[in-house]
C-alpha cells in the first residue's frame, strides 16, 4: 500500500522514533497538507481533522461525521465524531498513551499546539517537519502521475493564451480566462493567485493582475499552475503583443539560454544551488547582470512551493531521481518590463523529463 510506504519513509528520516506523529488540521487556510499526503484522500476539507501515524505504517484519523462519506476513500483506521465530547473521547484515547509525539511545527497553529500540550502533561513533543519535507521531495509513481496531469492542463490553457489577447483587454480579464480554462480543462481550482502581468508590471515577479490595458509592444507574462486532485503546476511564459524591440529579444533569448543552461546542470547527486549558480552565473555574464533577482527554482508536489525549499545560492539540498522541480529563470528592468520563463521538470536517472511542453521559443503575437 503506497500511503503505509509514505508513512514508514516520514518515519525513516527521524533519528528517535516518536511513538506516533500527529496531524492536526486547523480550520481553512490552515489545514496541514501532509495530512492528505498520508491518508491519501483528495477531496474534502478536514477542518479540525488529526491524523495519527504510527511507525508501522498505520493511520487513525479523527473526523467529523460532516466529511465520513469523503474519509471512507481512504483506508486509514476512521474514528467518526458527533460532537465535541466524542472528538474528546477520540481525542485523548489516541494521546494519552503516548510518551513521546512528534508534530510538524510548520503546520500545526499555535492554539492547537498549546491544546494538545494541555491534554499529554507528561509527554514529550518533536518537531517532525523536516522528516515530512524530506519525504515528500521524492515523489512516488502516484504522485508523478498526479502532477503530469496538472501539467498538461496548465500546459493547454497556456497555449490557448495568444488566441484570447487582443488590443485594450485588460490584465484582469485573461488572469479570469485562465482561471476559467484551467477548471474547464479539469482543474479543481487554480493552484495559486495567477500572475496576468502587461508592459512594465511585467518586471515585479509577484505582480498579480489588475486594471491596465494592452498595448502594441508590451511583454505580457502568464504565471499560473492547475491543482488537480490536490497536485500542483506551476508554469510562466512571456510573449509580445505585436512587434518585439530588439531589448526585449535579447532578454528573452538571455532567458531561454539561461534555462537550457539549468535544464542541463540537473541531475541527481548534484546539490540544488549548483543549478542555481549555473543559472545566476549564465546571466551575469551577459549585460543582465544583477537582474535576475529570485531563485531559479522549487520542488512542486501538494504545495506549489513543495517541502518549503527554494532552490537559491544557499541550497544544500541534493538533488535525487524522482524530485519534481521548476526551473525559472527571468530578467527584470523595473519601469520596462521583465521575462521569465518557467516549466516543470521532473529529475531521470540521466537528467530531465520536460513535464510542461507549451512552446519556449520567442513568440509575437
Ligand atoms: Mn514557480
């Protein structure tokens, strides 16, 4: 069963054994996304769920009688609860026996923490987030398939994209477009704040959308990922609307370079901040220089930004096969514009599988 695999590798990565690790949800946003990496469920929310993970792979889950038709899905051991007396019960059954506990700490609020401390007196507490992020950077068969189909759904609004532009439209009619198409094309939900960015708001990386206009001769960059069943995309292209300056050509081609060159650094056993001095190196060398101001890239799983590592100069991370990564590199001159250009990759034993395919190269439109 691949979620008792999941469970025993979280367990694996800890020096001491605690005797079991708990998952408590909190109440939307803050819902721990490990708990549907363990139980294996993609739909529902869990708000106030717990899961409890045991060493030999086994897992109990708390929920409320609201979501047990979504939990049958899963072949966790389900504790159902009426009330808040029942989830008490459940509650202090599943902990009180317990010595030693181990908790993500980066996703667990800080009134549950106090809650459960209130409840196990004499237990010890274990941050196990690290265990969790080093498991989930390696994704399994399931996993890969998950994300290739988000992939291919970004992958298919992205190339409808130059069809819907036209003079005067604005930014946030087609961050609406792609919203709609990615669900169209069987997205749940867009997989973050998608980024529909004209002339010179190109050039803020976190720009979202907003009132500005078209014009010929701006960049326009498209930043967005589908979520499907609970996986993540994550892609950028940048176009131009009519006729290219020939600024605006060479950034773009420093670009793409700039990518080839990461797409050809990675391969397991490399540590991530060689791709990204590969990268960073590549377009300080060029009259860029100090515009690529991110890092090149991050694992993307169940969150976009997947076991809370950014791939910049600091990175030790090693890169192994099965790792699903983007790589993006961009160039931005404030009060002209930027580019970047972003896919998904997922690591082979002999270097890197494209996972999203809409066209690289330059395009006017
Ligand atoms: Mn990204």
């Amino acid at each position: 069963m691949i979620f008792e695999k999941r469970i025993k590798n979280i367990f694996s990565n800890l020096k001491r054994e605690p005797d079991a690790i708990i998952i408590k949800n909190s109440s939307e946003p803050y819902i721990d996304d490990n708990f549907f990496y363990v139980t294996g469920l993609d739909k529902g929310l869990f708000e106030g769920s717990v899961a409890a993970l045991r060493p030999t792979g086994k897992v109990d889950i708390i929920i409320s009688e609201l979501e047990a038709e979504s939990a049958k899905k899963s072949n966790a051991n389900l504790n159902i609860y009426k009330n808040g007396e029942e989830f008490n019960e459940f509650f202090k059954n599943t902990l009180s026996p317990l010595k030693n506990i181990g908790l993500n700490f980066s996703g667990i609020s800080h009134r549950d923490f106090c809650r459960i401390k209130d409840r196990c007196p004499n237990s010890e507490f274990v941050d196990v987030s690290e265990a969790f992020a080093k498991a989930r950077l390696v994704k399994d068969e399931f996993e890969i398939k998950t994300i290739k189909e988000a992939c291919s759904i970004a992958d298919k609004v992205m190339k409808m994209i130059p069809d819907i532009l036209h003079e005067g439209i604005h930014e946030f009619e087609i961050a609406a477009e792609i919203n709609y198409l990615m669900q169209k094309n069987g997205a749940d939900e867009s997989a973050f704040k998608t980024i529909s960015s004209f002339g010179k708001n190109t050039a803020e990386p976190h720009y979202s959308h907003g009132n500005y206009r078209l014009k010929s001769g701006d960049f326009t960059l498209f930043d967005f990922g589908a979520r499907f069943r609970k996986y993540n995309s994550d892609m950028t292209r940048t176009f131009v609307f009519g006729k290219a300056s020939k600024e605006q050509k060479d950034m773009y081609e420093t670009v793409l370079d700039a990518q080839r060159t990461g797409f050809d650094a990675i391969r397991p056993g490399i540590e991530a901040h060689d791709v990204h001095d590969a990268v960073s190196t590549y377009i300080d060398n060029t009259r860029f220089k100090g515009r690529f101001i991110h890092s090149t890239g991050h694992p993307v799983g169940l969150a976009v930004h997947d076991a809370g590592a950014g791939f910049n100069s600091e990175c030790k991370v090693e890169l192994k096969e099965n790792m699903v990564l983007t790589v993006e590199p961009g160039i931005y001159i404030p009060g002209f514009g930027g580019v970047r250009i972003e896919d998904d990759i997922l690591i082979k034993k002999d270097g890197v599988e494209i996972l999203t395919k809409a066209p690289r190269e330059f395009i006017e439109i």
